[in-house]
C-alpha cells in the first residue's frame, strides 16, 4: 500500500489530496490490514475491515463524536484500497481485486442551501460596508472554487475582453504553508467571462492595488489571501448579516442554481465551473428550488394540462396564478457596523474562535512603521494586553527620539542597530570611513545611515 502511494498516487495528487490518502493509508489501511499478505488478502477480509471501520473505526474524537466512522468516510478509504490493489491486479501480484463487491454504506446526498435573491442583497450590502465586496461579486457572479478565487493574479484579468482566466489554486496543507499548486482538474484551467458590473468593480480595485494578487493577505500582501480568511470574513458577514450559516462552496453552488434559472445550459456552466464533464454538473448543481419547480409546473399545464378550471377563477377562461408571497423590501436592511476606534489605539482581530491578535504598528523615528503583537484567549484579555504594549512602544519611540536609547525595533536592520551603537559610545568619532572598519560594514552603509543615525540620537 505505501508502495503504490508513494510511487504511484502521490505525485499526481493535490496537497490537500495527499493528506487525505495517507490518513486513510496510515491510520486505518495499514494498521487494519497490514498483517495479511497480499496474495492471501480475500473480500471477506475487506469486508470485516470496512465494518468495523463504520462500527468503531475513529481515531480521535471518538467521545464527542461517536467511535463509528461516517458512511461517506468508509467510502473513500475503500476507493482508496481498491486503486492500490487495481494497480497490484495490472502489475499481476494478484489476479483479481477482492475490493471489487464489497458492500458499503449507501450514498447520501450532502444537502446544500442556497441563498435567494435578498439574502444575496443582503450578504453583498454587507460585504461592501466590511470592505469585501469585490471578493464576494467575483464568487457569486463566476462560482469559483474557494482556492481558485484566492489565487487570483492581476495578470489573469483582462479588462478589455471583460475575462478572467483561472490558471492556479491555493491550498493550505497540515504544515500550514502556504502553497500555490494547479487547479483540482485539467478543465479548472479556464477563461470565463465577466458580467460587465464585475468587470467595472474590478478595474475600480485594481487602479488602488499594491500587489499582484488581486485579493493579497491584508497584512502581507506579498502573499494571496488564505482560504481559511476567506471563509472566516464569510462567517462573519453571514452573522452580522442575519443570514443563516453556509459553507464557502454554497455561494459556488448559489451561483450555479441562479445561472440553471437564467436559462444557462449545462454545458456552458459545467465550462465555467471547471468541471470534467457536464454529467458532474447535471448530479452535483441540479439543486431544484421551488421557485424552479413552480416555473415547471406551470409550463406542464400550459402545455399538455388538462387541467379543469378554477371553483374561483375570476372569468371564465382564466386561470388563477400561483400565490406568491410578497419579497420583503430591502430598502430597509441596514449593514451592520462594529465599533470604530480611536486612532492610536491598535486593533483586535478575532483569529478564530478561542484566540484574538492585538496588534499596534506607529511610526518609528526610521519614518517607517514597525508592528508588534499580543495575543489572548479572549477579546477583554487582548485588550488589555495591547494598552500594554502601546504603553510599552511610545515609551521605546520616545527613548530613542531623545537620544536616551538605541534599541531599534524588529525590523530594523542589523547593520544599522550596529552603527547606533558605535555612535552612541565614541560621539566624538565623526569619520565614516573610521566608523565602517570598526563596526566591520562597507563605508556605502555607513553613508546609507550616519545622517539618520545622528538625527535620532539628537545630533542636528
């Protein structure tokens, strides 16, 4: 098994991919069915693996969650098992596959919601009060994947032709790291084009960008935005909203639903949302909804109901129109604003659930701004802790302003930590030249920091 894995599965598989093989692998194929040789492996012992693995199968968590495994879960460590002993039936190890018939859970279909029209007013007034807006138009309008939509380059949109080309996805393996890989299928490299509301929002963001992403992490904008981030700012607008609770591929899956009810085909849809073939489209987005069902029913009985008349049709001929009810307005939804602080104070960032970041970032005398962080279990805690350590850095800014210090903040180059100090000490030493041999840098950076240097130890 780890054989297969290793040569065979795991380069052509996405990180995140990975991780799943090698749990299914690891924790529960090689532990369940290791001691039995290959040759000697039947059905029946696959059978009794896959049973216990739904009786009492899970590793951790077992106490909050139930010591069986979930159906869908013991299916995909099969289709696991069963590629590996394919490959061992091709290479003629075996000469069949005792995976091939064995009885599993049945399949069950993951319920997925749909946000209607005003709750998209809604969602979308929000997201433009937080500062999120063009992210989620750009899902709502393209369904990207929550990966593809992160990896976003401003070299991929193309203004004049109103398109936008998907060429790359990111993906958060265990380690944490960031990683910018290929999109989950060969057909995820694709062009789609833009609603020209889109495109126009986009032109807009791009005149203020500082990064090649068009959606860069806030605090590192050398980087892409995590997917974890996006999710977390969609919880959060979904919340402040009053909107119930989804997941990050609902709003794909609401715009797929709203292009079906457009009188979009599948074909095209299934182009546009990278899938492999218009059969995944036609199992996984055919959502029906009873705005849907109520268009068919009533194009049924225009066109081959024979339906009687109405006991109170108005006139004879008529017929009484479905009730509908009456779509709430949203002139009166309100976004909801958190508290604005005062300039001076930092800000606190909820990570997730049980961890808050406070972070402060002035200027230096450097004419740079430098940050540092706290972080806390809760909200009161981090704040306390940031009124601290502003406290803590106007006093080092103050100190280093008058002279009285040269403790320079992370950040700060080493080298020009170093020259402080030597000037601090012999300010009699005027010779840049002198000051280079003895700190041990090349006089360019000594020339590069002396002025500087001099200003914010109160020499000029």
């Amino acid at each position: 098994m780890d054989y297969w894995y290793q040569n065979f599965s795991k380069p052509r598989l996405r990180p995140t991919t990975q991780l799943g093989y090698e749990g299914w692998i690891y924790n529960h194929l090689i532990s369940g069915l290791g001691s039995i040789q290959l040759n000697r492996l039947t059905q029946a012992d696959l059978q009794q693996f896959f049973r216990t693995m739904k009786e009492s199968g899970r590793k951790s968590n077992a106490e909050k969650r139930g010591k069986g495994m979930a159906d869908r879960s013991v299916r995909s460590c099969h289709a696991v098992c069963q590629m590996a002993l394919d490959r061992a039936v091709e290479a003629k190890l075996i000469h069949g596959n005792p995976a091939a018939g064995c009885r599993l859970p049945p399949i069950k279909g993951r319920e997925m919601q749909v946000l209607t029209q005003e709750e998209m007013r809604r969602f979308l007034i929000q997201a433009k009060a937080e500062g999120y807006f063009e992210l989620f138009l750009l899902e709502l309008t393209t369904g990207l994947r929550r990966g593809e939509i992160c990896g976003l380059m401003w070299q991929d949109f193309d203004e004049k032709a109103g398109t936008l080309k998907v060429l790359r996805s990111v993906n958060v393996p265990k380690a944490g790291e960031l990683e910018i890989g290929e999109t989950k299928t060969e057909r995820g490299r694709r062009a789609i084009r833009l609603p020209p509301s889109t495109v126009q929002r986009l032109k807009e963001r791009k005149k203020h960008a500082i990064s090649q992403w068009i959606f860069p992490e806030p605090l590192a904008p050398e980087k892409p935005v995590r997917p974890s981030a996006a999710y977390y700012w969609m919880k959060v607008l979904l919340k402040e909203a009053g909107l119930p609770h989804i997941r990050f591929h609902d709003l794909r899956h609401t715009f797929a639903t709203l292009a079906l009810e457009n009188g979009m085909d599948v074909k095209t849809l299934s182009a546009m949302l990278g899938h492999v073939s218009a059969a995944t489209t036609l199992d996984i987005y055919t959502h029906i909804t009873d705005d849907m069902r109520l268009t068919a029913a009533a194009n049924i009985d225009r066109g081959i109901g024979k339906a009687a008349p109405q006991e109170d049709a108005s006139e004879p001929g008529q017929e009484t129109a479905p009730a509908q009810a009456e779509k709430p307005s949203m002139t009166d939804f309100k976004p909801y604003v958190g508290r604005k602080r005062r300039s001076g104070t930092g800000c606190v960032s909820e990570i997730n659930d049980h961890l808050f970041e406070g972070r402060y970032s002035p200027k230096w005398p450097d004419g740079k701004k430098h940050a540092r962080n706290v972080y806390a279990h809760t909200r009161e805690e981090c704040e306390e802790k940031l009124k601290v350590l502003i406290l803590e850095m106007k006093a080092e800014i103050a100190a280093l302003r008058s002279g009285a210090s040269t403790e320079y903040p992370d950040g700060i180059s080493l080298k020009k930590k170093a020259i402080a100090a030597y000037m601090r000490e012999h300010p009699e030493v005027t010779s840049k030249s002198l000051i280079a041999r003895e700190v041990g840098v090349d006089k360019n950076t000594v020339y590069r920091y002396y002025n500087e240097v001099r200003k914010e130890l109160g020499r000029q």
